[in-house]
C-alpha cells in the first residue's frame, strides 16, 4: 500500500514546476502536432496504425521527462545552502 501512495503522489506531481510544465505541455502538443503533419503523409501505413506507433512513443517521452525531472529537482537541493564538501 505505501509503494502503491509513492507511485500516486510521484505521478501527480509537476514534473519541473507549476511554471514551467504548461510551456512543456505546448511544447510536447505542437511538436507531436508537427510530427504528424510532416511525417504521417510520407508513410504509407493507414491513420489508425501511424497512431498505434506514435502513442507508445509519447508515453516513453513522457517518461522520461518525467525521470529528468525528478533527478533535476533532487540534484537542486535548498536555494542558498553552501554544500558540504
């Protein structure tokens, strides 16, 4: 039960800040936008199978935001504090 309250409240969470997840959000919308507009007419698969490729590959690059961003606010420490050599 206390893993399953960690995962929950990890997933919840900002994955930078309050700030700066809305322009990561605009940011991963155009750019997967662009993407498709570019790349889906070059490929001669069908819509429903270019989607079935595209979706896992958003999930993994949300992942790993969300990893980069965990590591960068532990890596942050408290504003001001001298480091302890």
């Amino acid at each position: 039960m206390d893993n399953k309250t960690k995962i929950i409240r990890w997933l919840k969470e900002p994955i930078f800040s309050k700030k700066v997840d809305p322009f990561i959000n605009f940011l991963l919308a155009f750019s997967g936008a662009m993407l498709g507009t570019f790349v889906y007419p070059r490929t001669e698969m069908p819509f429903w199978q270019f989607l079935l490729w595209m979706i896992p590959i958003a999930i993994l690059l949300v992942f790993f935001l969300k990893v980069i961003g965990g590591v960068w606010k532990n890596n942050k420490g408290p504003r001001g504090a001298a480091k302890n050599d």
